[in-house]
C-alpha cells in the first residue's frame, strides 16, 4: 500500500475516481476515454500545483518519503558493480555508513553513503540511518584507500543525523566527525557529495565535504533536525513546520545562501513517484561535475575544496560584517 503524504490527499482523491471511471467503463462496456484523459490531465496539474507550492516542513516530509530511493538504490543505478568493504580496523562494522568500489559509467569511484531500511528489521539492522562513530571511522578509511589509488570519491547522504546515544558518546562520536572534516579538505582526489534526502547536522557533514555538493530538489541539509529546533526554541516538537521555516534549510535557501552547487530538478511529484527517472537525473549530474573536476589540476583542487568551504556564512569580527554574501562594512548595532 502506497503511502500518503498529508497534503496529497487531492492528488489521492483524483486517483480513487480515475480507477472509478476505468471499473465503470470496463463493466458497463462504455467508452469513457475522454473523460479518463480530462481526469488524468487534472491529476497532473493537481500534482504540479501542489509540489509547485510546498512549505519548508512540507518539503522535509516529502525527503523522509519511506518510499523514496535511498542511496543504495542509486549506487545499483549508476554502477554495474559494487564491491561492499566493511569495517572500520578499530571497532565494529557500522551498517549506517556503508562503503565501496564501483563504477560511474566506465569510471571506476569509491562510494561512500549512508544507509537506511525499508522495514522495522532492516532499520534495526542500520540504527535507522544514524551512523556510530565506527560508520565515519570506516569511512575514513575507505577515503584514504581511495586516495591511495587516485580514485574519485561519491558520497550519498541521507541521514537523520548521527547517533547520539551514550555508547556513541563512549566511542568518540564528536571526535570521529571532527577527523572526518580535518582529512576530507587532505585528500587530493575529487570528491562528489549529493544530499539524496534527509542531510541531518553533523551527522551528514561527517561523510559531506567535497569539492560540489548536489541536493535533490525535495531533500534538505539543516543543522539540526526540524523537530530538534522546535524542542530548544519553543520547548515543543509541535512548532516542527515553524522552526523548518526559520532554518533555511531547503534546496532553494541553501543554493541562494551558496551551501550547494546545485539542485537535481525531481520528477514531478517527488523522487518516490518516479523513483527510475530521479535515479538517473542524479547519474547524469554527478557524472557532469566529475567531468569537470577532473580537468582541475591536483594542485588546485585542495585549495578550492577549502575555499569553497570558507566563503560559507556571514560573521561579525570587531563591529564589521564578514562573509562571502555582503561586502565588509560597519554594523551600526555593533562594535562600538
């Protein structure tokens, strides 16, 4: 059973009476075909209107669509091969980062991406998409062994965010994202990091730097969770779709704010209505910005990879306003 979203209850309503009209016209023998295509048309524009149109909070509905294509879905679209490696040499096998050889056409990459389940065992299987610090540790690894051999790096995201149970504390969970960070600005292969769904805090960032970073058009990447904000700010996960609103985080604030390179336009209706065609719009996009990396000499991609990273945000430093989205002036309210 197909699930719904609250706000495509219409689309829904449309769709119950279009298999109404085809029962009717198969049983009575009666050719209704004109009014099956009015129907279908208004289906359409219904969908479009909608999606046209959907808030913040909307939009993080749409990226936690259980039957939206994870990562691993689309490593089995783009490669005709994946060599799982497991294990982070240290502690455990985290099934919430998983990790390993592949091909991008005929381009052999290391993939790197986080993995959620379908179902209540494969979810428990991989801690719900929440990686331990083992997941970023193996990570790491894998990084590093594809430095070694001058491979590029992919990296697919979609993460509520790192697991913050005591046991992650225990082994580090802070200390494991923070290398992360550190080594991924060292490593002179290019390296692709695509936003699929949910980019959850630091929990994305530990598997998030690279030299592009792609969002489909319905995922978000935000610093904390919607319902985490809610609960700070307003003592209350209710306020989700207000805290969703003053976090900026959508594919289209984070491209205007300059966090992302660019947004992978989704088939009308989200990546789950045509889970085949946004597969391969995320191909084609990633396999068109590793093109052009690959013409950027080694010498010049690390300090673009820092580069890209340091213009992010607005600061004041001693009343002056510091950043790459204004020029450097003097804040009245400030710094006197």
């Amino acid at each position: 059973m197909a699930f719904v979203l609250p706000f495509e209850k219409p689309i829904v309503d449309l769709e119950n009476k279009l298999q109404e009209l085809r029962r009717f016209s198969e049983t009575q023998n009666i050719d209704v075909s004109l009014e099956i295509e009015r129907m279908q048309e208004k289906i359409r524009q219904t969908r479009k209107e909608i999606y046209s149109r959907l808030s913040p909070w909307q939009k993080v509905q749409v990226a936690r669509h259980p039957q939206r294509p994870y990562p691993q879905d689309y490593v089995d679209h783009m490669s005709r091969t994946f060599y799982e490696l497991h294990g982070d040499r240290l502690y455990a096998d985290d099934r919430a980062i998983i990790g390993g050889f592949g091909y991008l056409g005929d381009e052999k990459v290391m993939y790197i991406l986080t993995q959620k389940g379908r179902d209540t065992k494969s979810n428990l299987a991989c801690n719900f998409g929440c990686p331990c610090p083992e997941g970023y540790r193996k990570a790491l690894r894998l990084m590093k062994l594809a430095a070694r051999f001058r491979l590029p790096i992919i990296s697919l995201i979609d993460t509520p965010g790192a697991y913050p149970g005591v046991e992650s504390e225990e082994r580090h969970i802070a200390e494991a994202i923070a290398v992360n960070l550190f080594e991924a600005f060292q490593l002179p292969v290019p390296i692709v990091v695509v936003i699929t769904g949910e980019g959850g805090s630091g929990g994305a960032l530990g598997i998030g730097i690279g030299d592009r970073v792609l969002i489909m058009e319905h995922a978000y990447y935000s610093v904390i969770s919607p319902e985490g904000c809610a609960a700070i700010l307003w003592k209350d996960r209710a306020h989700a779709d207000r805290a969703a609103e003053a976090l900026k985080l959508t594919a289209q604030d984070l491209r205007e704010l300059g966090i992302v390179d660019e947004i992978i336009p989704e088939p009308l209706g989200g990546a789950h209505a045509q889970p085949q065609e946004a597969k391969e719009r995320v191909r084609e996009c990633i396999q068109r910005h590793l093109s052009d990396l690959k013409k950027i000499a080694f010498d010049e991609l690390l300090p673009q990879r820092y580069s890209r990273f340091r213009r992010m945000g607005v600061f004041y430093e001693k009343g002056r306003l510091i950043g790459a989205s204004a020029p450097l002036r003097e804040d009245p309210q400030r710094g006197r």
